[in-house]
C-alpha cells in the first residue's frame, strides 16, 4: 500500500540488512495474525459446545455463539480502535488483547457453571420464544464479551503496527488472509483434535497458553512512532463519501453472515448433521474469504481503478455467486450421493461429500466476499477511516445476521426465500451506481425467476407413489411427514432423522409401558422427547397417570397430530401435556418431581443429542425424581457402535450404580437398549411388579407382548455388575468432554456392523441374574424359570440373525422352525418363539394339513399348558372327519 513517505537512502548493506528486518517483522506479523485466527474459532468452537448445555440444540448454540462472537468483535474494533490508532505502541494494544483474551478464557473455565445455571433460570424451564432468544443471544455475549471485545481488536492492532514501521506497505488483504487462515487451521484442529483428545476445558487452556504466546511476541514487533498517511491519489468517489462506504461494510457484514447462517441450515437437511459437519463447513466459508482477501492483496490492491466502479462490480459478482450457490443446493444431495457412491462408504468419503456440498454453496460467494471486504476496507483507511472502525461497522453488521435470518426471516419465508433475499440485498447495494446497467437488470431478472421458477429446497426425499403430508420450517430444525403409497407416516427431522411412523405403536408403546409397570405406583410421568407421541401417548393408558412432555422443536408438536389416529384406542390424551422447551433446561429448571422419567432414543450423533448422555444431565434427572423414582434412558442401538455405547453406560452407572439394562423389543434391525434404575438403588420387587400387571389388564397390556411377570423382567438383559464389566474404562462422556459427539458420528459416517450383529455381541457380553435386579427371598423355581426364559431370548435373537424374511410360509418355517423349537425346549414359557409357530401352523393348515399337524403338536408337546396348539389341531381334526 503506498504511503506518500519517503526515507533517507542507505548503503547496500545497510539496505539489505533493514530490508531483511523487514521481511522477519512481516512474516512475525502475519505468524501472529494465523495464530489469532486459530485461537479465536478455536474459542468460538469449544463455546458453542459449552452453551449446547444450557441452550439445548447446538444450532441455537451456533446463532447464539455467532452472534456474540461477531457483536463482540465490532464492540473491541469500535471502542479501541481509535485509542489503537492514537497509540505510538500499538504492539502492547496488541499483546495486552492477546493477555486478556487468555485470561478471560481461563476465567470463564470457572465462571461458567454457575454463570450457565443463572442463565438457566433466567430463562426458566418454559419460557415464550421471544424471552428464550433474548437470553439466549444477550446472555451469551455478556458471558464472552471481554474475549470477544479483546479479539475485536487485534486486528486493527496489528494494522496500526505496520502503519508505523518500515513494514508498512503490508497490505490489510494479507492481514486478513493470514488471520482468516488461521481460523481454518482452528476449526478443523479444534473439532477433529483438540475437543476428542483435550477435552473443551483443557482445549481453552491451549489456546488461552497460545494468547500469551502471541503477546510475548508481539513485543519484538518494532515500531518508529511514524503515522500512516493516506495516498490521494487513489481515492475514488466511494472513499470521499465515508458514510456510504460505512454502510456498504455494515451490509455486506449482515448479508454475508446471513448467507452463512442459511446455507448452513440448507445444507443441514442433506449433511449427517453431526459437530464434523459444521466444522467443516465453517472451514469452508472461510477458505473462500481467505482465498478472496489474498487474490484481492494479490492482483487488485493499489490498482488504479475507480473505487467506486470496483465495489459495484465485486457486490454484482457476489450477488451472482450467492444466486448460484442458491440454485446449486438443490442438488446438493445428489452430489454428496454421487461421491460416497463413487469412492466407497468409509468416514474418508462421507466427509469428503459434506466438503463437497459446502464447496458447492459456499466457495465462489466467499471468495468474493473476501476480496469485497478488502476492497472496502482499503478504501475506507485511503479515505481517512480507520480500519478499526472499518471492521466495527463490518461485525456490528454481521452480529446482527444471525438473528435476523435464522431466527426471523427464516421461519417466515423458508429457506430459498430468505436465500433469495441475500442476493436481492446485494443487488439493492449495487443500484445506487449500476441500476440503469443491463448486468443489474439481468440480475434482478434471475433473481425473480429462481423465486417463481427453482426448484425447493426441503430436500425431502418423498418415495414413489407418495406424498408430502406437512412440512414446517421452523427456527432449530425443517419438520416433514412423509406417507408413502400404502399410506404409511413417517416423521422426519431435517430429513436425515426418521422419528417413528404411524405403524410403531407396538414398539413405541413399550417404550412407556416396561418403565412405568416396573414402578409400584406411578402418579406422574415426564418424557423427554415426543416424536410421533406414541410413546408418550401410551402411557395414559395406566389410569389415572399424569404425563408431561417437553419436546425441543415445536414444529415436531404440530406434526405429531398427524399421527393421534395411530394412538391406542384407550389413551387418555386429557392426561397428557405436552410442552415446548429443551429437555436439559427443563429438567435442570423445572420443581416438580416425577415418579417415573422416560428418556427418548435421541440419535447421538446429531447436533446437541450427545449432551442428554452425560454424567451432568443423568445426575439432574435423578435430582427431579421422586422418592422410588425410576429413570430409563431409550438408546438406538441401530444408531450406535458398541464403544460408544459402553461410554453412556459408564457415565449412566456413575449415576445410578445398580442400573440395569432391557431391551424395548427382540427387534434385530431397529434393536433399542434401555437403562433402567431407580433413583436411591432399589431393586424391582416381584410382588409389586405382579400387582401392577393385575392392574394393567384393564387396558390390555397383553396386546403389547407383556402377557406376564416373565413376559416383563424377561426384557432384562444385563445387571449392575455385567454393565460395569461391559463399560470397562471407557471415557466419562461429561459436559467438559463429550465423548459421545465425537465418536458417535463414525458409525453414521460409515456403518462396520449392522445392527443385529451389534446386538448378539452386545448380548455375549453381558448377563443378568435374578438377585441382581430382585428384592426378597431367593426363590429357586421362579429363578430357574426366569434365567430359562433370558437364555431362550438370547438364543432367539441369535437364532434370528440369519433368517431371510419371505412370504412364503414354507421357506420361513424351513429357516426357523428348528430353531424357534429348540428356543422353546429351553423356556416353554417364551411366548415369541411359540407364537409365529402357531401363525405358521394355522397359515399351513389349508394347503399342508400334514405339516401343520406335526408342527402343532410338537408345540403341544413342549408347551402343553398352553390351549392354542391344542385348539387348533382339534380344529383339523374337525374339518378332516
């Protein structure tokens, strides 16, 4: 950048030492700008995961986090920036940013619980929408406001360094690249490293020792007291016009964040959706501005073009590049398809595809918006305004995009709309000098007919002969239902999540049913998680229970009622309350106490499930419930790998040290693990089990697979002892270090197990006893008959793991009949082996009277306390005489 100075001449030696001095100053100066950057989205990455916890949903942590992030920044640049600028010594501004930016981190390590626990109650266990983002976006910048005003201006600092040196011809372009890079370096570094391996409290130390690191060495940074002066003769009519060029940083600010916010939603209903995922594509965004700000200090910096002709080409490019990147998300999902397809499902690909659909939507915008910021921020320091006040206005702009679009406009328009609004906006900045140019109005032209013309962009995938029956979009999540041509539901969050469908109830249902009959006398319920509601739903089938709800999307409530026809015929849904709010903040709100709290399946590689799996929150359920309270935490164990699994057991254990485990259902492909407990260790007593049986026949729980005492505590599969065997020394998954959301994404990623197989391996490792989950007496016949009836489940689900299903009755019956029988020479009483044998039998009696009658009577012979073999052979035998 020239600067209108001239210096003395010196002798060659002297020129090469001072021109080498020159080199070391810059390459420190742009070392410090990358170690900036990776320090600061390192920091916004360990933060957005700490506020998952009392924010609920990591993508209200992402626009909560942003927000502050980018308000803070604007307040350090605003309110220092001209202090900076006064200085002779701008290297301490900097160093002194750098030391309070490592001290806040430290500080806040220990502020952060109880500071948390306040917003919590502040925000309360049900608060409105509008009192819930406030704390929610005002609450967090309190919290990181001294780092964030701190960071606000290190980059102005570091300017004002080389704007008094021999160095000064630095470029704020390259400044802006190095940091910009840096950040990169950060965002991959914190998410795939720092976070798994440090933990987010020690992974803020680093980077607090890093701050210090930079302000130690920024102090060798020399500095001659000289000022920077403006070179006239490059100023064009934008930068004699200091207000209008304030107001294109301030909109560009707002409308690039703002495109970041929604493209990031977008591509939400496509990628895996997991902590990788915006890692990856916050990576992304800021390649593209970094590649922007180094071709633009490359190429185009201190060339003799009108300013103001530059702005209006560059804000046009931008809006193009955005419309584009708008169209292109439409076939987002096809490419990331197209990818894994083409290299192979392994981690390597599924992740090289959520590159790809960033690169597609994001890469040509940011390139554009990097060389835009440069270019506005060079013109600014020419016409006299400093680039601490350049970069305020800029992230004051940006701090407001993620409220704005995420929270307003998007609900209310939907995502190609408000997408389309971007480029509209910019398009509106450019037409105070191009409105009349054919490029402008072709422009708007494009932008008129994507809105009427181009394609949606929900991503559903709707199968064929089906149809879309809702979709809602609303601030955290796009909530569908789907039916397809047989008219069965199905519901889906940010169409990656199936929730349930209309043909569960008897899975669903038992996911209420097992927990509430194991408890003597259960008055009121809590379920965390509504889904399709017929989990919940079906426990006002147990008279007289009052059932609570909370459920996170609100959008999910509204789509539930198109599922209230597959509710059970007997729920009482006048007992069932069904609320809007985040599950952790409730149960860590809420005063009420609950005899039973059941915990939905949440998907633990999605974005915020894995903070319901840690030692933090089991403890705060348990706080919520009542004296014999009992707890049950749902896990898909379809959507979880054996080592990640023995991490929630031993953080559910470090709770609740007698916890057992059951099974929902003997489902192979769907397979759904519950650990179960009470709140002050008590075991289950038979006679208290039996009692609630007797009461439940009143709403035939027989139709739910729970016939008898058998039928329900045979769903155990492994006590106390066998769980602590099982979890071994496998990491706490915690608040600190979330375990969980790290390793839970690489079975989503790239399944090495199917289900079934993780479930007859879990099963051979672990074990259950009578006297480990039951009170009273040892009692030796019901033990044999129990122990009989776990080993006949165990060899059933073995039995089933290679069975190919088929209509036809025959090859069915040659795939299990064997095994089903040798099932039930084990437990005679196990009614899942016994059952399909008898549907079989009766299926076979019209076309092989033959086969029907010896398999029946091999059943009466091994069951024959049971009438319905006996009844339908006597039934044959009618029809032959």
């Amino acid at each position: 950048m020239a600067t209108g100075e001239q210096f003395p001449s010196v002798p060659a030696s002297e020129a090469a030492r001072v021109e080498g001095g020159r080199s070391r100053q810059i390459a420190l100066a742009c070392l410090l700008m990358v170690a900036s950057g990776f320090a600061g989205l390192a920091y916004q990455i360990v933060w957005t995961q700490q506020s998952t916890s009392w924010l609920g949903h990591e993508s209200a942590a992402v626009l909560a986090v942003v927000a502050a992030f980018f308000g803070g920044l604007a307040l350090g640049a605003l309110t220092l920036g001209s202090r900076i600028d006064r200085s002779a010594r701008p290297a301490r501004w900097y160093a002194g940013c750098e030391i309070v930016i490592g001290v806040w981190s430290l500080t806040l390590a220990a502020l952060l619980e109880p500071a948390s626990s306040a917003l919590l109650d502040l925000i309360g266990p049900q608060p409105s929408a509008t009192w819930h983002w406030f704390i929610a976006f005002f609450g967090t910048a309190l919290l990181l406001l001294p780092a964030t005003v701190a960071m606000g201006a290190t980059l102005p600092a570091m300017e004002r360094v080389f704007a008094t040196t021999p160095s000064r011809n630095i470029s704020i372009s390259a400044l802006y690249a190095a940091n910009t890079a840096g950040a990169v370096v950060g965002v991959i570094a914190a998410a795939f490293w720092l976070v798994p391996q440090l933990g987010l409290a020690h992974s803020a130390l680093a980077c607090a020792l890093l701050n210090f690191a930079c302000a130690a060495a920024a102090l060798s940074l020399r500095t001659n007291g000289a000022s920077q002066t403006t070179n006239s003769t490059t100023v064009g009519d934008v930068a004699r016009r200091p207000s209008h060029v304030l107001y294109l940083l301030a909109a560009t600010g707002l409308l690039g964040i703002g495109y970041e916010v929604l493209v990031v939603r977008a591509l939400s209903q496509v990628a895996e959706n997991t902590v990788y995922t915006f890692a990856l594509l916050l990576a992304v965004y800021l390649i593209g501005t970094a590649i922007g700000a180094a071709l633009y200090g490359r190429w185009l910096a201190g060339k003799p073009l009108s300013n103001n002709n530059s702005a209006t080409l560059l804000i046009q490019t931008l809006a193009a590049t955005c419309l584009l990147g708008t169209l292109l998300l439409a076939g987002a999902d096809d490419i990331k398809n197209w990818l894994i397809a083409a290299f192979g499902p392994s981690v390597a690909s599924a992740l090289a595809g959520e590159v790809a659909i960033a690169v597609i939507a994001f890469l040509l915008p940011t390139i554009v918006m990097g060389a835009l910021f440069s270019h506005l921020s060079t013109t600014a320091r020419d016409g006299g305004i400093s680039f601490g006040h350049a970069i305020g206005v800029n992230t004051l702009g940006a701090a407001i995009a993620p409220l704005l679009f995420g929270v307003v406009l998007l609900p209310m328009l939907g995502l190609k709309l408000a997408l389309l609004l971007i480029s509209a906006g910019y398009l509106l900045l450019a037409a105070r000098n191009a409105w009349s140019g054919p490029v402008q109005w072709t422009m708007v032209a494009a932008t008129v007919a994507c809105a009427i013309w181009s394609p949606s962009l929900h991503n559903t995938h709707i199968p064929e002969g089906g149809r879309s029956v809702s979709y809602l979009e609303g601030v955290m999540a796009s909530v569908s239902v789907i039916e397809d041509d047989s008219g069965v539901a199905t519901l889906h969050i940010n169409n990656r999540q199936q929730e349930g469908s209309s043909t569960t109830l008897l899975a669903d249902a038992r996911q209420a049913l097992l927990p509430i009959l194991l408890h003597p006398n259960p008055k009121r319920a809590l379920f965390l998680g509504l889904g399709t509601g017929l989990t919940a739903s079906s426990a006002t089938l147990q008279p007289s229970l009052q059932v609570d709800v909370v459920e996170l999307v609100p959008e999910v409530i509204d789509a539930a009622r198109h599922f209230e026809t597959s509710y059970s015929r007997s729920a009482d849904l006048s007992r069932m309350h069904t609320m809007s709010a985040d599950a952790r903040r409730f149960i860590r709100t809420s005063e009420q106490r609950y005899d039973v709290i059941v915990a939905d399946n949440f998907h633990p590689a999605r974005s915020g499930s894995a903070s319901l799996y840690t030692v933090e929150h089991f403890e705060a359920v348990r706080q919520r419930l009542a004296e014999e309270g009992l707890f049950c935490q749902w896990l898909p164990l379809h959507q979880l790998d054996l080592d990640t699994l023995r991490s929630i057991v031993r953080s559910f254990l470090a709770v609740y040290p007698q916890g057992s485990a059951v099974l929902a259902t003997l489902s192979l492909d769907t397979p759904t693990l519950g650990l179960i407990a009470h709140r002050d260790n008590e075991l289950f007593s038979p006679e208290q089990v039996r009692a609630q049986l007797a009461s439940a026949q009143a709403y035939n729980v027989e139709s739910f697979g729970i016939s008898d005492d058998l039928a329900l505590l045979g769903n155990f599969i492994a006590g106390p002892r066998s769980l602590a065997t099982f979890a071994g020394s496998a990491p706490l998954n915690t608040d600190d270090r979330p375990i969980v959301a790290y390793r839970a994404p690489n079975i989503t990623y790239s399944p090495i197990s199917t289900p079934r197989e993780r479930l007859v391996e879990l099963l051979s490792n672990v074990a259950v006893s009578p006297k480990e989950i039951l009170t009273g007496e040892p009692n030796s016949d019901w033990d044999r008959r129990l122990t009989a009836y776990w080993q006949a489940r165990n060899r059933f689900i073995e039995a089933g793991r290679n069975v190919r299903p088929t209509s036809d009755v025959r090859d069915m019956l040659a795939q299990v009949g064997e095994p089903l029988l040798e099932v039930l020479q084990i437990s005679p009483e196990f009614r899942p082996a016994y059952d399909p044998l008898v549907r079989m039998a009766a299926a076979l009696a019209g076309t092989d009277n033959l086969a029907a009658r010896s398999l029946l009577s091999e059943l009466q012979r091994v069951q024959p306390d049971r009438p319905e073999a006996a009844q339908l052979l006597n039934a044959l035998d009618s029809q032959h005489q």
